[in-house]
C-alpha cells in the first residue's frame, strides 16, 4: 500500500481528510505492511525460507502437475519437427549435445538459479520483475502503470548505495521518460506474448492444442482407420475438460495431475534407460559441447535452421517463473532439478540413441523409440501428460493478469483466490474461457502439431529476451552484483537467444504469423486500457476537491440535506473525487450523513474486524471518509445488517457530542444508499486523432466490457445508486 494513504493531504491550505486518530491508525496499518514489503526487499531468498522443509516437498509434488506438464511433455515433438535427412551418428550427437545444453544453460541455469531469484513478494513473470524495479526506481512513465515503490524505499541500503554505474543508471531511468516509455511498452509487450502473460494471449492456446495434437498422433502410427480429424475432435473434447477443471484451483490440480507428471518422468527415465544400453551406450558422450561446434562447422546452414526445432525442447521454461506466485521459489528448484532435468536428460538420450540404428524413424522419434510391450500404456500417459502440460500456461495466465489488474493496465475481471494458505494461487473465469475459446480455435484451425509447435517458439524467444533484459536491469540497479557478473549474464544469454531468434523467424510464414498478430491485438487493448485510466487519473487529480470546497459547497442554502446515510464509493485514496461535485451540483441535495468510502484488498488472508474500518471526519458535521480494508479471502458482503451496525458504530466514535451520534443513529433508521460512479471518458477536438480514436472508441468498448471496480463489492442493488460523468479529456 502506498504512503499517501497515510498522508491523505488535499490541496487549498493542506487540510486533511481525516482526523488524527484515523491517521494513526491509518498510518499503523501502512506501517505493517512496509515491515512485510522490507523483509523481502532485503532478501530474494526470504520467500523460500518461510516454508518449512515437509511443505516445500510438497509443493515441488504439486508443481510437477503445475509447472512442469509443458517442459516435461517436449520429448514428444522435439526430433519429430526437425528437418535433418544426414541423420548420421555424428549428427545425432550434435543434435542431442544442443539439447542438453539448451536446457542446461537456458532453463537450469538462468530460469532456476537466477531469473527465480528476481521475483516481487514470491510472484514471477514480466509484471513481477517491473514490479520489482518500480519499488526501488521511480518510474513514472507516459502510459502512468501503478508504481507500487514505497517513499521510504529510497531511504533504505538496500537501494540506496552502489557503484557510480548503478546510481547513474538509476538515475537516467528516473528522469528520461522516453526510456520509462520504452520500458513500459517493453514490459506490456512480454505480457502479451507470455500466455499471453496473464492474461490470455495466444501461447497458451498455442502450446495446449500443440502438445495434444502431438501426443494423439501417436494413434496414427498404429492405427491407419484413425484420421486427423478424430485427433482434432479428440483433442478438442479433452482442452473443454480440461479448462472446465480449473475452477477447483491450483492446489487440487496439482494433486490430481502430478500423479500423472511424476508417472510420466519415471517412465520416461526407465524407457531412456532401456533405449540407451539397447542401441547406443555410448551416447552418453554427446555431454560434450565440442559435439555441437562439430555440427555446426559441418552443417552450417542446417544447423543453423535445427535451432527453430532444438527450441521446443524448453518451450514452457518461463512458465517456472510466471507460476512462481502459486509455489514458492524453492519448491519450483527442487521440482526441476531433482525430477524434470535429468528426467528431460535420459528421455533425449533414449531417443537419439534409438535414432542411431534406426535414423528412418525420426518423423516419428518418441513412439517409435517405445518398445511394443510398453507402448499402449505409454500412448495412455503420454495422452494424460499431454492434457496436464496445458496446465502450466493456463496457471501462469491467472498469475500475470492478477498482476497486469495490480497495475491497472488491463480490463477489470473476476479473480477468485482459490487458497487460503497461498494468496498467488488464483482462478479468473472469464480469462479461463477466453483461452478456452482461443486454444479450440486453434486446434480446429490448424488441425497440424507441426505448424502449432512452429506458430509457438517463435514469441517464447522473444519473452526470454525480456526476461534476460529486465533481470539484467534488476541486477544492475537493485541488487550488489559486481558488473563482471552482470556482463557475464547479459552478453551470454542475449547472444544465445538472439541466435535463437534469428532461426525462428523463418516460422513466420509457417505459422508463426499467428502470435505476433495475437499479441499485436492484445497490446493495442493493454495500451489503449492503460492510456485510458491514465488520462481519467489526471483528469481527477486536477479536478479532486479540497475540503474547504466541499465546505462551502455543503453550506450554501441551495442544498438540501435529505434524511439518510449515503455511502458513496470512489478508488481515490487522496482528495475528494469530482464526480462528488458533478452529484451535489446536479441534484442540489445529498444525505444528512455521508460516507466518502474507498475500499482496499490487502495482500494478506484476512483483515481483523476491528481493523476492517479506518474512520475520519471531514469538515462539515455530517461528511466522513473511510477506508475498507479486505483480505485475499475476506467475504466482501456489505448488504446485511451488521455491515451497517458496523459502520454506524465506527462512525459514531469519531463525533464530538451526543447530538450527533443520535443524528448518525437517526440517519441509519431512515434509510441507506449505496452511491457508486460510472464515469465516461471524451476526448476533445484537441487530441490528435489517434488519441481521439483510442478514448473514444477503444478505451470505451473496454470499459463497457469489464467489470466496475466496485464489482466484487456485495451491496444491496435495491439501495444501490450509479452516477454517471463525462470527462472530456
């Protein structure tokens, strides 16, 4: 939570809006809240420390279900896509020396033992890692994303001292707007592209109907009368099963589906392990890099176009870091490096040990390799692996647009938390049938795993790429590393990746047209959303009132005070909102008692009840303002009696003699209103067109689309009032 609650200034002479003793309450909840924000600011570390050792074991149990289905499930199509024809052993070996330190320097490497340890308060992905910036560089950017750095950050060691090259890099961010600018686009930008990072885009979709098509393939190979199309329905019956099952959350998918991960990996090492002493012991040596500067200066060219297909052998990696909210960062490191990584290992080894002697089969690598008395077991795990490796984006796109609401910049749905031991474990029923919708368009539309899997790696690359830039910049700027360090990091990783890139791109026209175009229509509403709410702020924080103003307002004879209580709602913490103004003007009266009410949800399970109200008076006998505070978890039921008695009761604390308490009580008898705003944005002729264009029509289509933010508020709709304003901005 910000300062300014805290210090709730308005302008016209700084009066305040509440009293003393709501300040220091107010202040006192702030308070408890830095204390918790500084304890992770001091240590990445600390969010894995906090769980004891058996709880941990069995998150890294669940992740398997969670996190892993999508990495885990690889083996399936990674030799099948390729298009080597000298399928020599040298060439083999090549090809499986580039997997297993791909894996080894991309997800292992970077992703487990470092991109996890730059995560905001135990959540990952890009929004967490600007976040995470935010809360120790000032970064107040042209589109005006929620800064969530505390004032009292900059006071703290921790952010403070460095190296001259930190402090000026901090600097330039801080007060060059046009690199705030670009990193915010940037940032907006890995949104859409992972999973749409939260919040739904198209790799979700992409790599669910993928996975499943390759794994119902498997049928055709043994089975002439089964065709395409029954995958394709197949598939299409399993995806609706599959996003149906969401909404009993995180913890009871992690436990129904990593019975199935755990199966898979133990199989798969029992399978390599067969294929590796059956074929081709020796391949094992393929651990050796000079394996793949070998392939290289043979193939060149060929080599070069492998990579598209090496690729998919870490396709899911950034789900590690963008479902970290659901787990912890310990459990995820344990997950992978004692269960996934040498099971990932074996699997490849097998693989291409089987290839060796039977190099004619590679179109078909994974159940070709499957020996027959195994193979319709391993067709029914496999099927059940592929269905869960879904699950790790679908998570992952909860967690992030969570973050994107956090920031503001993404239309205002439902999410519901679906634990009450761990607040990053969510659910959104709207983003879950949006990618529904999406992942079945997909497979219907494709009808291919080939063209999907090419449609796929093409924007995971350019997340790591953001990845690799933010956490260079973390690195920079937030934590003590030494700049050798820092450059060890970020030249490596940006030459890996770009070679990546530059391979991908010629699945553009194979498919992988299909996420850029996505994420292209998912920035422009991000972009257009994010715009928006930031011209309505500005328009509101220059026209809030002051006090003095509602004063004056509320004494002149023209205005009538009629008998009740009305409680109206506004998002402002500071000032006095104008549609308040727009109201009173309007209807020349208000409530003899009225209640500026502002509520916050808290990241914390549940919120005392005496703490659930932060009462104070504002000028004028009758006018006060409260803060509501919620947990994750709390019920936000205020249509009954006891929410009332409640409230009256806090009121009447704050009033300086009996006649006013009876009024407050008399007021209650009389009637209640619940006042909520609806405001509309209009840009005026002096805009340009283009930002004519995305308030009048974008950023309005939105807004008519997505919930109000008071929309997870229970009041009663037979006392509920809406007061609509147009700003012309």
């Amino acid at each position: 939570m910000e300062d300014d609650i805290a210090r709730d200034d308005v302008e016209n002479g700084g009066s305040t809006l509440c009293d003393e003793r709501v300040e220091e309450r107010v202040v006192a909840v702030v308070d408890r809240i830095k204390s918790f924000t500084r304890t992770y600011q001091q240590s990445p570390q600390s969010k894995a420390k906090e769980y004891p050792v058996m709880q941990t074991l069995v998150l890294a149990y669940q992740s398997l279900g969670v996190v892993y289905g999508d990495l885990g499930t690889s083996p399936v199509n990674v030799f099948s896509s390729t298009r080597l024809t000298n399928l020599t052993e040298e060439n083999l070996l090549g090809t499986l020396s580039l997997i297993i330190w791909t894996l080894t320097g991309l997800v292992l490497i970077k992703y487990v033992f470092i991109v996890l340890d730059a995560n905001d308060l135990g959540e990952g992905g890009t929004f967490a890692l600007y976040s995470y910036i935010c809360r120790h560089i000032n970064i107040r950017s042209k589109f005006s994303i929620r800064n969530t750095r505390l004032e009292s950050d900059k006071d703290m060691t921790y952010c403070s001292r460095g190296s001259p090259l930190r402090m000026r890099t901090r600097k330039f961010l801080e007060t060059n707007h046009t690199a705030q600018n670009f990193l915010t686009i940037l940032v907006l930008l890995g949104t859409c592209m992972v999973i749409g990072d939260g919040a739904l885009t198209q790799q979700l979709a992409v790599i669910s109907a993928s996975i499943i098509l390759s794994a119902l393939q498997g049928i055709q190979s043994r089975s002439s009368k089964i065709t395409q199309d029954h995958v394709v329905w197949i598939s299409v019956v399993l995806l609706i099963a599959l996003f149906a099952f969401q909404r009993c959350g995180t913890s009871k998918v992690g436990f129904s589906f990593s019975p199935i991960m755990l199966l898979w990996f133990v199989t798969n090492v029992s399978i390599g392990t067969y294929n590796i002493i059956k074929y081709h012991p020796s391949i094992i040596k393929a651990v050796s890099p000079h394996y793949i500067v070998k392939f290289f200066l043979r193939n060149t060219k060929t080599a070069w176009d492998l990579l598209g297909a090496v690729f998919l052998s870490i396709t899911g990696a950034e789900a590690m870091f963008a479902d970290l909210g659901h787990f912890n960062k310990r459990a995820i490191q344990l997950g992978f490096s004692f269960v996934v990584y040498p099971s990932l290992i074996i699997s490849y080894a097998g693989e291409t040990a089987y290839l060796v002697k039977h190099p004619e089969k590679i179109s078909d690598a994974y159940y070709s390799s499957l020996p027959d008395p195994v193979y319709w077991p391993m067709f029914v795990i496999s099927t059940l692996a592929a269905v869960v490796a879904s699950q790790s984006m679908i998570s992952a796109s909860f967690s992030i647009v969570k973050q994107s609401l956090a920031f503001g910049c993404f239309p205002q749905v439902n999410i519901i938390h679906t634990s009450s031991k761990h607040e990053g474990q969510v659910y959104s029923p709207e983003i879950n049938y949006i990618l529904m919708i999406l992942t079945v368009g997909l497979v219907l539309g494709f009808k291919g795993g080939v063209e999907l899997a090419n449609a796929y790696g093409v924007v995971v690359i350019w997340v790591m790429i953001i990845t690799t830039f933010l956490t260079t910049l973390v690195k920079l700027v937030i934590w003590k590393t030494n700049i050798l360090l820092i450059l060890g990091f970020f030249l490596p990783y940006m030459l890996i990746e770009g070679i990546f890139m530059t391979s991908l791109l010629n699945k553009i026209p194979q498919g992988g047209w299909v996420p850029f175009a996505i994420s292209a229509i998912f920035l422009i509403i991000m972009l257009s959303w994010t715009y928006g709410r930031s011209k309505k702020s500005a328009y509101e924080a220059e026209r809030k009132m002051s006090t003095r103003e509602l004063d004056e307002m509320l004494s002149s004879s023209n205005i009538y005070r009629t008998p009740g209580i009305c409680f109206f709602f506004t998002d402002l913490v500071n000032g006095i909102p104008p549609i308040i103004r727009h109201y009173v003007q309007n209807t020349n009266s208000v409530q003899e008692i009225m209640v500026i009410i502002t509520v916050r949800t808290l990241p914390i399970k549940t919120v005392l009840p005496e703490e659930r109200f932060n009462v104070g008076k504002l000028g004028l006998e009758g006018v006060y303002r409260c803060l509501v505070q919620f947990g994750y978890k709390d019920s936000q039921d205020m249509k009954g009696d006891a929410y009332i008695n409640s409230m009256v009761a806090k009121l009447q604390e704050h009033v300086d003699n009996m006649n006013e308490e009876r009024r407050i009580q008399l007021a209650a008898q009389k009637g209640i209103i619940f006042v909520t705003g609806r405001t509309i944005l209009k840009a005026n002729q002096g805009n340009g067109m283009l930002a004519r264009f995305t308030i009048d029509y974008l950023y309005r289509f939105l807004q008519k689309n997505s919930r109000a933010a008071v929309s997870t508020l229970e009041i009663p709709p037979e006392r509920t009032m809406q007061i609509g304003m147009l700003y012309e901005i």
